[in-house]
C-alpha cells in the first residue's frame, strides 16, 4: 500500500464489499455509513469551495493588467494546479460511495495523472515562489535580470515537465484489477512489477516523498528562514511603523504558509512512510484505514486553503476581486475596465527621485539633487505584505538629513 492506493484501502481492504454485507453487524453498518458520509460531504465541500477559489485567482491575474507580475504569475501556476488536482475528486467521491471503480481503465489512469502530477506540480510551484521571494527580498538589485516574466513562465513549464517525468512511474503503471472480495467489480491501483529485490511500492512512496514533500519543503523553509532573517536586520533608520508593521504581515503570512502546507501534508507522509517498515503482507487495520481517509481528506483542504492563503490576504487580489465583482453586476464597470486594461502599462517605467544631500560649495546646507531608481518588486510595501504584486511601483522619496561637509 503507498500513497496512490486510495481506491485499493478503500474498496479492498476494509473487507466491507457486496460479499460480506450480510456479515455485518448494525453497528460496523452505522458507523460504515456514517464514515461515507463525512468522506462525501468533505470532499463536495472541498471540491466546489475549492475550485471557485482557484478559479477567482486564475480569473483576477489574467483579467486585471497590474496583476500580471512575477510573483503573481507563480500563484496562477499554483491554482492552476491546485484546480486540476481538485478535479480528480468527483472520482473520490463516486468511489467512496459505489465502494468500487466503475469506470475504465483510460479513466483510472486520467485520474492519477490529475492527482499525482499536479501534487508534485503544487509543491515545486511554492518552492520557485519561495525562492522568487527570496531573491526579491535579499537581493532586490542583482536578482532584477532574473526575475522577469518570461523567466516565471518559463519555469512553469519547466515544473510541469518535471512533475510529469517524476511520475511517470504512475501513469506506466496505473490500471484496473479485480476487487478481491468481488471480481465483478474493479479497483483503480498502482500494479508495480513483481519479484523485486526492493519492493517498488516502498521505493516509490521514498521517492515521492522526497521528490514531493521532503527537499521541496527543506529548500520552503531555508528560502523563508533567510527572508525572515534580512527583514529582522533592517537598520535602525529604517525602523518606522510601516516597516514594523510590514516585518509583522510577512513573519505572520510566511508562518501561515509554512504551517498550513506542512499540516496539511506531513501526517499523510508520515502515514505514508511508517507503512514501508511493515511487512509486505501488512493488512491495514480499520483504524489506520479511517485515519488514511481523513489525511486524504486533509491533503485535499490543502488545495481549497490555498487561494485563501496566497490571495485573500493581499489587498490588491482582494481589490481586484471587488472590481471581477462589480464588472459582473455591472456592465458599465466591465467596460471600464477593459478600457484600463488596454491602456494600463504592464511594466512601470523608471522615476526621478528627489534626494536632499550637500552642496559641494556650502556647508550645512542642502541641495536638491537628482537621483534617477525603480523602485521594484524587492519591496514588500506594508499593506500587502509578502505576496504584494512584484510590478514596479513609482515613489517620491525626499530625505532631509543634515550631512556636513569639510
């Protein structure tokens, strides 16, 4: 059993199929009945609540020119996955429920491709973000040339390529067998080669787990470790309220991100894990077996909290989401909208600062001079925290400082 084995723990080995219905007592009935129940509303709920949420960012970065940005276009890669990995739970959902496989082979293996690319895909997404983030916020000038839109794009496709030869393994592999307890129904599972020195579904739940949780969380957190630490380091002149409450957004959302994804993931990795130390002839028990579905249950909230975590905590995603809105109720607005779009630039273009510094010829006097900077997506801007849109933004900048001159 590994992590692709849904169908097989359920249908299979709970033992609870058509041929042992009568065996049964009321109560192992209720409490059955009970379980699909939880199963089904959590996966409907997640599904639905999930997909609209991933949706909304897919619509606000492609709609809205301003969101057009680097990092922006990381979190569409992201709900792009996270909604293709979604999709494969009306499968879930139609299986709990029949407690087997009624479609084809074709289809059980459409269904593991939606379910194991796109959860290395949502995994290696947030480590290029991370790593965005890292070169935005601890080199702001030297990271300018690699962080442009067609190196994100190009590495989106670079993620999804990878995702596919990473797993290929499962697309090879996934088919039909029969339901040992009923060979007139199917169950959709891995069916590794037999007569292996290493048992292929332990080495694959190794290589999963370290290709798809393990290094892509330990470089999370590095990434975010050397965010946290530069923002902590700000000089005492730049220690204003703003920055304080900006250091605070950023430690408060990088903990959030951190923390939900590794909640989300690691006690289903651990599960995971432990199984490949059991004999091969291990038979979950039915405890493990009501535990194993609610992780699952668990992986798949990580999808539905992800828009909320890399969307509805950024003013600008929340401000655009108010104008899809209003462009909706109101055709007008979508006609504005459209006009702001085709004209909005897409990249800001450089802007004179004014900077108060010595006069060469007096002293203790101040002279304008002119200082000419784009102000870039390095800064992280005190409302919006981390995920604020990398596009450049203009700012006036006067700074009064007495500088005395020999």
């Amino acid at each position: 059993m590994n992590s692709t084995d849904y169908f097989y723990v359920y249908c299979d080995e709970t033992g609870k199929n058509e041929s042992d219905n009568d065996t049964e007592t009321s109560e192992e009935k209720l409490n059955r009945t009970a379980i699909t129940t939880f199963l089904v509303s959590s996966y409907t709920i997640i599904c639905i609540a999930g997909l609209i949420g991933n949706a909304l960012v897919i619509y606000v970065v492609l709609r809205f020119a301003k969101m057009k940005t680097v990092t922006n276009l990381y979190i569409l890669n992201l709900a792009v996955s996270d909604a293709m990995f979604l999709i494969s739970l009306p499968f879930l959902i139609t299986t709990t429920v029949l407690e087997h496989w009624i479609f084809d082979t074709a289809m059980c293996k459409i269904y593991f491709v939606l379910y194991s690319i796109n959860f290395i895909t949502s995994v290696l997404t947030l480590t290029a973000l991370s790593g965005d983030r890292y070169l935005a916020v601890c080199h702001p000038v030297s990271s300018g040339r690699y962080r442009t839109t067609k190196i994100a794009f190009f590495v989106c496709l670079l993620i999804w390529s990878l995702s596919f030869f990473v797993m290929l393994p499962i697309i090879l592999y996934s088919t039909t067998i029969p339901n040992s307890k009923d060979n007139s129904h199917d169950t959709c599972t891995v069916k590794w080669p037999e007569d292996q020195l290493i048992p292929p579904e332990k080495a694959f739940t190794w290589y999963t787990f370290l290709l798809g949780f393990a290094i892509p969380v330990s470089l999370i957190f590095v990434f975010y470790l050397s965010v946290v630490l530069n923002l902590s380091c700000v000089g005492p002149g730049m220690r204003t309220a703003n920055k304080k409450r900006s250091r605070r957004k950023v430690t408060r959302l990088v903990f959030a991100v951190i923390g939900v994804y590794i909640l989300c993931w690691l006690p289903h990795w651990v599960f995971q894990v432990n199984l490949t130390f059991q004999p091969q002839d291990y038979r979950l028990k039915d405890w493990e077996i009501y535990l194993f579905n609610g992780l699952t249950v668990l992986t798949y909230a990580n999808s539905m909290l992800n828009p909320l975590l890399y969307a509805f905590l950024s003013d600008n995603f929340r401000r655009c989401f108010r104008k899809a809105f209003k462009c909706a109720e109101n055709p007008d607005a979508e006609r504005r909208l459209t006009i702001e779009n085709s004209v909005l630039p897409k990249s800001s273009k450089k802007k004179k600062i004014k900077k108060a510094v010595p006069s060469v010829k007096t002293k203790g006097k101040y002279e304008l001079a002119t200082l000419t900077t784009a102000i870039g997506s390095a800064l992280i801007l005190p409302n919006d925290g981390l995920l604020h849109p990398s596009h450049q933004e203009t700012t006036s900048l006067y700074v009064d400082k007495e500088i005395q001159t020999s």
